[in-house]
C-alpha cells in the first residue's frame, strides 16, 4: 500500500494515530499511489454540498485525471494526507507548493495551498481541525511557511476550521470568495488552542470508557468464578445502571440469559450498540474479539487479559498488534493485564473490574498501573478498623496494567474538569511521557490537589517507557515544581488525600496542638519540627478531659489567628468519667464545623471506635454489620462493649484521624507545600528581558560552531565567546605547559593568582591538592608549579593554567541539559561534597522565572551557607539568580544548546565569579509537545 514517491521514499515518521473530539480514534498517514480505490470510495460517501463547497461546482464523481493527481504526492512540493477509520478514508487534506504567481511551484517558494474534504458521516468530529495541524507540521518540515486557502462564504465549517485554530492569518474577499492566508509557525495562541483539544478530546475518550451507556462481558462463563464472570457478577452485584450482556463462544445456542443477563455467543450477535467491552479471553483469541467489536461499534475496551508485554518479547509484538488493532477501529483500550475501571456515580455504578466490593460514590479519583497495587488501595480506602479509617469514597478508579493506550496522562486530562472529583490519587510505576505529564500536572494541580506515588525502580516489562537521563529525585522534583504532591508510599498516598478530600489548605505552617496526652503532644510537637512546620506549644488537657474540654480548646485554637492548623491527640481515659468515642467525636466536629476555613486533625491511639465516629458518614464501603461488630472488638482491648459509632450531620466537615503523630504530621506538612505552590501559582514569576543579550549573535556563533560535526564540545574560547554573549563572563584561564609560560600568564593577568590541574581526573578536586591559590608572586608560582608536576606527572598530564584570584566566597554549582523525555532543566547545588556525596542539588524546568530562581537558590539543604550561616557573611544571591535566569534564557532560545555547567561559581559578599564553564552543542532533540496532537506510536 506504501508507495515509494516520485522525489522521496515513503515519509513513515508522519504517520500518526489521533483522538478525535469525540473520544474516537483515527489514524492519519500520507496518500499513495495505491489508494486509488479508497479515495474513489471515499468521495462517493460525500455529499453533493460538501463537494461543491471543495470544488465551487457540482463535482459528482472524479475523473481518472483527479485520482491519478489527488493520489500521486512527491511529499514536497504536492502531500495529501488522510484520516482514516478501520482502513478506509474519512477526510483528506492536501497542500499544493504555489509561487507569487499563485501557480505550482517548487523550493525556496514558501507558500501553498490548502483544502480539505471531510465525510460528511464525520463532520463535527474534528477530523479537519487534527488534519490542520499535522498538513501544517508537514509543510514546515518542507520548507513552507505559509498557507493559502478559498472558502466559500457559505461553508462557514471550513472558514471556522481556519480562523479557530490561532494562526496569525490575513482575511479577504474578492470574486464571492474569501481568500484567507496564515503564518504556520505555532503561536502561543494556537499552542494553546491545540493543547485545550487535546484535552477535550482526551477526557472525552475516557470518559466513554468510565461513563458507558453498554457493557458486554466476553469470556463470561456459565459457572461462578474465573475472571470474565468474576467481572460480570460485579457489574450486576453494583447495579450498573446501563444494558449488560454476557458472551462467550462457548455458550450453548439455546442459552438466552446467564443470572438474568442477556447471553450471546459473539458481540456480533447482540442487537443493540455496546459502548464499551471488558475482554476476559485468552490472549491467542483477543484478535478476533477484536475485531468483532470492530466491526459492531464498540467505542472502548478494557482487556484483562494477560501474556503481553510482561511476558518477553513476544508479548510485546502481540501488545503492539493489539493496539494497532483497536485503534485501527477507533477504540480505545484501557489495558492489557488490566485490573478494570470503576465509576461510582449513580448515575452510572460501574463496577468493570475484578474488585469484589463496589466503593461507596466519594470526591477521590483513583489511578493505578499495577492491579496488585490497585487492589491494595481499595483495600485501604474500605476499611475501618486499624491504620486510616473512614476515608472519603471513590469518584472513579483506573486500573491500567500495562498502560499500552490509555494511560496516567488521559485519566488526567478527564479528571482535571470532572465535576465529580476533587482529589486525585496515582501510583505510577512509570512515566512514559514526562514532559506531558508535567505539563498536565500543573495544570490539574492549580485546580485540584495531585498526589503521586512514582516508582523508583526500572519500569516493569509491560510499559514502553522513554529514555531519561535524569535520577530519580530530580523527577521527583521537576514533579513538585509542577504542583504535585510527591509521596513514598501508599500509606501516605491514602494519609494525603485523606486529609485534602475533608479538610480545607491550611493558610500556613503555624500548627496548634492539643490533647489529654502530653507525651503524645510533645511527639507530635517534634515530628512538626522535623517537617518544617511552624508548631505551637502544646495544650495539655490531662486525662481526665471531658468532651466539653475538647470542644472548648478547639474552638479556641480555631480561633486564634497565630494558627493554620490544629492537630488534636487523644488517647483512652480510664475510669468512669472516661468520654465516649461517640461524644468526643460530636464535640471535635461542632467545634470545627463553627471555623470551616482551618484543617483539623485527630492523633488516636486505641481509640478505634473515635477514628470510626468521625467519619460514620462516609464510610467506603456498605455497612456490614459483622464487619463493624468486628471493627468494634479489634479496636477494643476489653470485652466490654461500644457505643455504635454517631452520624456526621449532613454537610458536615469530615475529620481524618491517624493512628501515629508521625502520619498525620506527614501528611499535613505535604499539603502545607502544597496550598504554598497554590498561592504562589496564583501570581506566577515571569521571565526578564536584559538588554545585553545577543540572541542573534549566540545563533549565529551556534550554527557555525556546529558546522564543525555534530555532539561538538567548543573549546575555551568559543566557550566564553557563547556564554558572553548572555552575560556570562568566565574568567580567563590560561594554558600554561611550561613554567615559564605559567609565569608569563600571571604577569599578564596580575597576582595574585591560582595555578590549577585541569587534568579530568584532577579537575574540581581541590582535596587532591590540584589546586594552589593566592600565589603573590613568581617565586611562589613556580615552586607551586613544581610541586604540582613533582606530585601529578608531566605538564602534557596535569594541563595547569593560571587563572586571577577571584573574591572569597562560597562555591556553587549551576548545570542545564535537555533530556529527551523531559525537556530542558536547570540544576543548582553547592560545589563539592554537598552535590557529589550527598546528591544536594534543586532542579526547575526551564523557561525559569524570577520566582522560580529565587526558590532554587532555597531549596537545597545546604542553603544557609548562602544566607550567613553561624554568623558568616552572606553572599550575594541577587547575582546568582540572574546568572540562573541568564542560563535559562541561554538553553530555552538556542535547544541546539543541550547542556551546560559552570563550576565552580564563587558568590561572594558583591557579585560573583564563574571560574569553569563548558558547553555542548547538538542538534535539538525532537519536541513532541510543540508538533501536532498525535497517540504514542506502537
């Protein structure tokens, strides 16, 4: 079918498959000689109007002459692309290279024209504005910077194609024509058009996947157990409120129905449209259900079927087929070896997975790629008795095993405007696309808290991962910067979005604490410190606290405008004035009730029936009364018995309880971090402009220095020619290979001097002894020079030069590289130890603000010394952050530029020296976020 060209061989690279606005798939590739009879088909299916509004006449059929042209392309001068479903066309665009004439031309004519056809089955789908952007990314990629198009006034669709998509365009209207022209360099606002499709297209994707109006399940069989009816019987046991049917080819001809829901032996045979379909088959029988479900309609697949892509290599073509499949079709899938999705609205009660219980409806939205992780969260999120009790339920959960479609990312892009949920919980064993999920989690975190656990390890077998360079904490904090709450483990996943699911963002660090334990308080009080947090000397109430003592500190520390946050410690009272659970829970909730607007928390130990009272209303699961009976005695260490556990008044701000000080401290501070980031978001930095920047002259001292070959290292010179030209003057280091040489550098550049090995085993180690400084005059030079070639080798192996003594100060580190999956980032630390030993290094992604340069500078541990540390006298940190800034600007214009490291940097009381420098240039890696909207390729 893939034709080599008449000029150039068959472009693959712009193949590509796409959501569309509704949700669906389609795959776009370039036109061949060979789809002759597909286009011939494809315009038959056209309307008589469409036709005249491409041709400006009636234009019932082509002729022989048009399909030899519209399928004949040399990919240069003449594409056409097509959006296709289940291999067949269902809109075309094409582009012809035109001179000032208005006639065909070819190179360095930079302008062509453009139309698009779309059947009319598919129009309102988006099909024409996703064909733009890809006929826009191949036009620039040959040489074209601009496109012509003529709309006739009445075809309003296409001129809205055009004027929507953030071009910078020029409108006439001459001969009952209107004749439009547009510039096809992105545009922040056509940026920002194509990213807000990307995210209606995405979220509507899966929200056919969560909000399905059908549901068969293939691999049902006719006796309890196994997986496909194990999900059946969960469906009907939530009471999902859509059509549910039951298939297996094994099914008898004369069964009809299995426990009362309709039975078939294929998806062909059900008469209805089914939305979405859970497979449950052995991997070798997936194709043909497949296909089936192509073939009916199916909008979406959830395929728990394993041997893939976990299972070698040959799992991982057979992943790859399934994929190409599906997509071919335009569905998508959530899966393979995938735990099921879940949707708790009741409006929908969906219970597509292998967990037993449905979660009762709540405000937390749920991902997970791994099943046995998955099943591990709702495990917490259901039960009551030990650890975090009662948290808020579950909007929708995602379970997407080897994550070879829908991943992390699209669940995002649905979640970050479902009215339906307000906190968003992950665990993601990996990223396959950092620089997307950045962008998207900053995005949803500015609107709704995000809390993540990341897997530190390599990712498992079935996740196509991209490449980084990049450890593990710096992901981890590019990931923060974004706004996302970064945790450890699950324990502090469900601990976090415990307390955000119920409380409000506290205002600040400053932390209340008060109880009947003063031990318990003072615990609290120190694991307050060690997070960071600002506490409050604790209140001790005694033991002997009644519940009307609990409502009255409470109200009191609610009230007090020195605090943010109020922890509350209880422990069980002994005697007969001991208070109930039920009634220091009604006290605790009155009086945060009355001061909604600052978090509470509860420490308890013991008092599993306190943790059960406060949150009674919201539990995640039925009550079970043997369930609670048994909760009631764990909880217990007597035989005597509880009061049952008090509803929460309607409305009612639900308290987390922890069962450690520790947990519940941890969890606080994180979402102290976090309503920061909020605040600060709200009033975003912004990039400066200095006027001593040579953006021309850099690109032009670029593009010369990589003439020379590619993955160039310049040296010296070139070096601190690039780097001046922003700014950033290194001090000079001269080359000194003979002791008269070292001599006649230091008279040049004045003592006192320091004499330096630049040998890269030496380099940086001033603990080695390659480094003599304050050398004051020639004699002291030159029996330093002599102790450095009598201690390291020849000169030819030590490579000394001399450099001018710089102000003392405090030696930093400042590094910026482009990673290919994440993008550029910029790295700051101490010099030394601090950032080689003990990995103290700040990281941000570039374009770096104002506000982002200063909270570098601060956040790693080492950076006291910066700011007169016992004492010492500060440095000037205004001058390191415009070196930041300048450094940033330095990567972000000039991507040719793919890494870049200065140390050490001294900062001294006034001003700063950079004492090393080197740069790396390359051709820019590919951006994937500034091309087209386009699926991960399989």
């Amino acid at each position: 079918m893939q034709s080599a060209s008449d000029r150039h061989e068959y472009p693959a690279h712009w193949e590509a498959d796409v959501v569309l606005r509704d949700g669906g798939t389609a795959r776009i590739r370039p036109i061949t000689v060979d789809d002759a009879e597909r286009l011939v088909s494809f315009y038959e299916q056209v309307s008589d109007e469409s036709k005249y509004y491409r041709f400006f006449a009636p234009y019932p059929r082509l002729s022989a002459k048009d399909v030899h042209r519209f399928t004949h392309h040399d990919f240069v001068d003449r594409v056409g692309l097509a959006a296709t479903v289940g291999g067949e066309f269902i809109a075309t665009v094409r582009y012809d290279r035109i001179g000032a004439d208005g006639m065909a031309a070819s190179a360095p004519a930079d302008e062509a024209e453009v139309a698009f056809l779309v059947q009319d089955a598919h129009q309102g789908r988006g099909v024409a504005s996703t064909l733009l952007e890809h006929i826009a990314a191949v036009a620039r990629e040959r040489g074209i910077r601009r496109f012509a198009a003529e709309v006739l006034p009445a075809n309003n669709k296409m001129i809205k194609v055009f004027t929507d998509a953030g071009y910078t365009q020029k409108r006439s209207f001459e001969d009952g024509v209107v004749h439009l022209e547009f510039g096809l360099e992105p545009t922040e606002r056509s940026l920002a058009v194509q990213r807000a499709r990307e995210q209606r297209a995405e979220a509507h994707s899966v929200r056919r996947l969560l909000v399905p109006g059908s549901v068969a399940v293939v691999g049902a069989g006719r006796t309890p157990g196994g997986v496909g009816r194990s999900v059946l019987d969960n469906l009907r046991e939530a009471d999902f409120t859509g059509s549910l049917y039951a298939v297996n080819k094994a099914f008898p001809e004369d069964l009809k129905h299995l426990d009362g829901v309709p039975a078939h032996r294929s998806v062909r045979e059900i008469a209805e449209p089914v939305d979405l379909v859970v497979v449950a088959v052995p991997a070798d029988h997936v194709p043909e259900v497949l296909t089936e479900c192509g073939e009916h309609g199916v909008q979406g697949l959830v395929v728990l079927s394993a041997g893939y892509a976990e299972s070698g290599p040959e799992g991982r073509e057979r992943q790859r087929a399934l994929v190409r499949q599906a997509r071919a079709y335009g569905m998508r899938i959530i899966g393979p070896n995938a735990f099921g999705v879940v949707n708790t609205s009741p409006q929908v009660r969906l219970n597509a997975s292998l967990a037993p219980e449905m979660p009762r409806p709540g405000r937390i939205g749920l991902f997970a790629q791994s099943g046995a992780i998955g099943i591990a969260l709702l495990s917490r999120l259901h039960r009551r008795g030990g650890g975090v009790t009662g948290v808020t339920g579950v909007s929708t959960f995602v379970a997407s095993g080897n994550r070879a479609d829908v991943s992390g990312n699209d669940v995002l892009q649905y979640w970050y405007d479902d009215p339906d949920t307000d906190v968003v919980l992950m665990y993601l064993e990996s990223i396959g696309n950092p620089r997307k999920f950045t962008r998207l989690a900053r995005r949803t975190a500015a609107a709704k808290p995000l809390v993540v656990v990341q897997g530190a390890g390599s990712a498992p077998q079935g996740h196509a991962v991209r490449a980084t360079r990049l450890p593990h904490a710096t992901v981890s904090a590019l990931l923060r910067q974004a706004g996302v709450i970064r945790v450890d483990t699950i324990t502090e996943l469900v601990d976090t979005g415990l307390l955000l699911a119920r409380q409000p963002l506290p205002t600040g660090a400053r932390v209340a604490i008060l109880g009947n334990s003063e031990s318990l308080g003072l615990l609290t009080y120190d694991a307050c410190l060690a997070e960071g947090l600002r506490p409050l000397p604790p209140l001790d109430l005694t033991t002997e606290a009644s519940a009307e003592d609990f409502h009255a500190a409470l109200a009191r520390a609610l009230d007090d405008a020195s605090c943010d946050a109020v922890v509350v410690t209880a422990i069980p009272a002994i005697g007969e004035a001991s208070t109930g659970d039920a009634a220091l829970a009604e006290a605790l909730r009155s009086a945060a009730a009355a001061a909604p607007a600052k978090p509470v928390l509860v420490v308890h130990v013991e008092l599993g029936g306190l943790a059960a009272a406060l949150s009674a209303a919201t539990s995640t699961a039925p009550p079970r009364p043997e369930a609670a009976a048994r909760a009631r005695a764990a909880a217990s260490e007597d035989d005597s018995p509880r009061p049952p556990a008090a509803a929460a008044p309607e409305g009612a701000h639900l308290i987390p309880a922890y069962p450690a000080a520790e947990r519940a401290v941890r969890a606080l501070a994180e979402v102290v971090k976090y309503a920061q980031w909020r605040r600060e978001v709200a009033e975003p930095g912004r990039v400066p402009e200095y006027d001593d920047i040579d953006e021309k002259g850099a690109a032009r001292l670029i593009e010369g220095l990589l003439a020379r070959g590619q993955g160039l290292t310049p040296g010296p010179d070139d070096t601190c020619e690039l780097l001046g030209r922003y700014g950033i003057h290194p001090r000079r280091a001269i080359p000194a290979p003979t002791p008269d040489d070292a001599a006649a550098a230091a008279a040049a550049l004045g003592y006192p001097v320091a004499l330096k090995a630049t040998a890269p085993h030496l380099r940086h180690r001033a603990d080695l002894g390659g480094v003599r400084l304050d050398l004051a005059d020639e004699e002291q030079l030159r029996r330093s020079y002599a102790e450095l070639t009598d201690q390291f080798g020849q000169p030819e192996e030590v490579r000394p030069v001399v450099q001018a003594m710089a102000p003392r100060g405090v030696d930093t580190v400042v590094r910026a590289v482009i990673d290919p999956a994440a993008g550029a980032v910029l790295s700051f630390g101490l010099a030394g130890a601090a950032s080689q030993l003990l990995g103290d290094m700040a990281h941000r992604l570039v374009p770096v603000t104002d506000r982002d340069a200063t909270s570098l500078i601060r956040s790693i541990r080492t950076a006291p010394l910066l700011f007169g540390w016992r004492g010492s006298t500060p440095v000037d940190t205004p001058a390191l952050e415009e070196l930041l800034l300048r450094v940033s600007r330095l990567v972000d214009d000039h991507p040719e530029v793919v890494a870049v490291t200065l140390e050490p940097v001294v900062v001294a009381p006034q001003g700063l020296s950079v004492l090393g420098a080197s740069v790396r240039l390359a051709p820019p890696p590919a951006r994937d976020d500034l091309g087209p909207r386009t699926l991960p390729a399989y």
